[in-house]
C-alpha cells in the first residue's frame, strides 16, 4: 500500500476501515434469527453467599417470575408460543434470548430461534417475555438491566410464526410484562432503575408508536430517601393489575407489605380493588392500595403469580417469610393465596417449601385452584428450586391437598414453573432445572393438567422434534 499516490491511498484506508467497522459488526450478531439444535436453558449464579449457598441460582430459562407472560397458546393455529433464556452449550453462561412453538396438532416442537444475541451478558435478568398481537403477529420484550444494558422489542416477520424477527424498538425498561387488549392494543408495565426500582406503564395501539412512560409507584416513608417494588401482573379481559410489594428505604432484602392496583381503561385510571381511584404514582406506603401489612411483623414477601376466579376477582400466589439469606436459620418460607372474594381480600396458607425463590404457578378452572410449584426441598436442600408438586383446592383456596409429585429422584433442581396464558393441555406450563450449587447444564420441561411430564428436546437434529415424555 505504500507505493500508492496519497489520495488513492487515503481512500483504500477509508474503504479498508469501513469494511472492518462492518464486518466487526456483523460478527458481534451472526446469530440473530438463526435455529440452534436443541433447549439448553442457562445457569447463572448472583454470587451473594451465605452459609447455606448463593441468594439464588441455578437453572434460570424462566426467570424471573416479573417477566410475564413467557408463554401463549393461539387456538386459531392450535400451537403454543414461548420464548425463555437460552444458550448453545451444556456449560455456557452466554445469554441467548430464545423464542419457540409447539405444535399441538402433531405434538413436536420446533427448533428454537435466536431473537436476540445478548452479546456476552449471561444474566438472565435480560430474559425475554411474550405477547402476541390480534392479527398474530408475535412480539418479544427482551429486558434490559437499568440504562447499562438497554431493552428491546421485536416482532415476529410473520402471523403466527418465529421463523424470524425485526426490532422495532430501543428503550430502558426491566421485568417486562405487556397486555394485549384487542381493539385497544398494548398496555406494557415494566421496571425502571431509577438508583431504586420503581413500576411504570406504557401503551401503544400498534407495538410501533408508544405512549411516555408514566410512574405507576415510588412509594417510601419520610425517612427513606429511597422507594422501591417489585410487581406481578395478570390480565382479565380488559382489566389489568399486578400486586406488589414494597423495599424499604430501597433494600430489595427487606421486600414486604402486599399492594394491589388495576385499570380497565387502559390505563386512563388506576385504582383499588373496588374501584376507589388512586393518585399516581403513589408515593405513602400507607396508601390505599396496600391489602397486606407484614412489615411490623419483619417478614419477607416475594410474589409468584396472578390469576382470577370466574367472576374475574383477583387471586396472588406468594410466598412469604423473615429474612432472605436461604438456610434454616430463615425457617420454613409459606406459600399463600391472596384472594378478593368480591367484598374482602382472604388470605390462606398452602404449603411450606425451603427457599424464598421457589417459584410456581397458580392455575383456576372454575371451582378448582391448582398450584404447581418446587416444594418437594430435594434433590439440592436450600437451594432454589426442588421437585415440582401439585397442590388442589376447591373450596377457593381455603384447604389445599398434595395432588400429585410430578418429578422424582432428579440430578437437578426444577424451579420458575410458568404457566401457558390460554394454556391448552398437553403444553399449559414450562420450567427449567439447574444445581443451584454448581454449574450445570439446564433442561427444559413442560407438562399437563394431569401433572404429566415431558422434556423439550435439548439436542436436534431436524427443524422438528417430538418430546419425550418423562413421568
């Protein structure tokens, strides 16, 4: 190059370097829209230790119970439609934001699809959640982690499908947890880092054109100088709410109280249970909106899930106990259902399990409330997660027996059981495994009402594949 004139020279080096900017590029997102051969969900580790291991780990393609939903059943195709956290290998921490269907006509799954390379991140707080327009176009909410790593929406290329995907959006937003309402459009609740966790809400009729972010809640006493939630949302028709608990003076270890809030206006107005409307944001833990009061009593509260009854009252899954190291010196952790009976909220325990982020989901069908969770404390002692069980009531959620135990003798703990919204058998719930005390590959599994159990694929060969079932 150096026996070429000046200018010529300058533009080769322009052309040179516009080439490398280009290829670098591309090489940093060759796996945008690309199959992988198989479900291999990641493992990630907090690294909080205490005597009794991390805060969390394990096993976490379904984290965390704020990304809602991960799953939607679309009966004019008869296929479920989810996405979750994935990687290429059996000892990778390198996220991949995954999106697959399972075909209940012919009863295989398809190789899952990349929609978003999270570029060397292996957190799974950057998991993706789902919703899924009503021209069944398929929009993935990938999460980002304050304004260090930004959040992303994508939308399916076509109807129906997650062949591909094309951003539309780049904007902050954690824990995403979109609505579709038809006619209406998208009422999307997140989180933003504000140097605290603080909920907000957003619409758009199109998935294109949004709305500003509002500030739902930022609620703290007169002697914190920071606020702090974390929510869990449900949809009803065209009512949305979400309950949430509140972190005192900004500490997440000292989550508690239990709040409730609800539009069916598209977010116009929020208000209480019965219909009181609230100023938002909140900002006085003794607002209105509060249903729990569990701060004096020093406890925890760590909500897993929403659902309602056949009049469409609220119900919240959660799990509730004194302190959030894992260990017995925190004893067992109880797991409620909050439930608003049209006139008062009922509060009525379930079970006990062994680590605060245990996670399942809780399922209504008329007079019966099905939860299925990892309560079983085994194979892993004190670590997330466990052998997944199935817990009934019908009598609304008063009296609860042991169903079935839908995993035995695992190698792994099973954790973030979550269910399929529409779910239709035999596909209406998924989870992922992992030894929350070492590294280790994760499976992925999903199940039925009958508590049966399959494993998706972790290795395939063709674009197609049938489950195994295990129990």
């Amino acid at each position: 190059m150096r026996y070429l004139t000046f200018p010529v020279r300058i533009i080769f080096q322009a052309v040179l370097l516009s080439w490398i900017c280009f290829s670098t590029a591309f090489a940093q997102s060759p796996t945008h829209n690309q199959k992988i051969n198989g479900y291999k969900g990641i493992w990630f580790t907090l690294g909080q230790f205490s005597e009794y291991g991390d805060k969390y780990s394990g096993g976490l393609g379904t984290y965390t119970a704020k990304h809602i939903p991960l799953a939607i059943y679309a009966p004019e195709v008869e296929k479920t439609f989810f996405v979750y956290g994935g990687t290429t290998g059996p000892y990778d921490t390198h996220l991949l934001c995954m999106a697959g269907v399972f075909d209940h006509k012919t009863g295989k799954v398809s190789k899952p699809v990349i929609v978003y390379d999270k570029m060397g991140v292996d957190d799974p707080h950057d998991n993706p959640s789902l919703a899924m327009d009503d021209k069944g176009y398929i929009w993935v909410f990938v999460s980002g982690r304050g304004r260090a790593r930004m959040g992303f929406k994508y939308r399916s290329r076509e109807p129906y499908s997650v062949d591909a995907f094309d951003q539309v959006r780049e904007e902050e937003m954690t824990y995403p947890q979109p609505k579709y309402i038809p006619g209406k459009g998208f009422l999307h609740l997140f989180t933003k880092y504000t140097g605290v966790r603080e909920l907000y809400f957003e619409t758009s009729r199109d998935g294109v054109t949004w709305t500003e972010d509002q500030k739902l809640s930022g609620m703290k006493r007169p002697e914190d100088k920071n606020s702090g939630h974390y929510q869990i949302s449900g949809q009803h028709g065209e009512k949305v709410c979400f309950f949430f608990n509140w972190h005192p003076d900004g500490n997440v270890d000292l989550r508690t109280n239990i709040y409730y809030m609800q539009t069916v206006d598209f977010g116009k107005t929020w208000t209480t249970v019965d219909g009181k409307k609230l100023a938002v944001p909140l900002e006085d833990v003794q607002s209105p909106a509060r249903v729990m009061e569990y701060f004096s009593q020093g406890k925890n509260v760590y909500i897993k899930d929403v659902n309602f009854d056949e009049n469409g009252n609220p119900i919240a899954l959660y799990l509730a106990g004194p302190g959030h190291q894992p260990g017995p010196s925190n004893g067992p952790r109880q797991w409620y259902v909050l439930y608003w009976n049209g006139k008062a909220w009922e509060n009525y325990p379930i079970t006990t399990s062994d680590h605060n982020y245990d996670t399942g989901s809780l399922f209504v069908e008329g007079g019966e409330w099905t939860v299925i969770a990892p309560t079983e404390n085994t194979p892993q002692q004190w670590g997330g997660g466990g052998e997944v069980v199935m817990w009934k009531s019908t009598d609304k959620g008063k009296s609860w027996t042991r169903a079935k135990q839908l995993t035995r003798k695992s190698e792994r703990n099973h954790n973030y059981i979550r269910k399929v919204v529409n779910g239709s058998d035999p596909f209406r719930y998924f989870w992922a495994d992992g030894n929350p005390d070492r590294k280790s590959e994760s499976l992925l599994y999903f199940g039925d009402s009958k508590g049966n159990v399959w494993q998706l694929p972790y290795d395939m060969a063709g674009d197609w594949q049938t489950p195994v079932r295990v129990r």
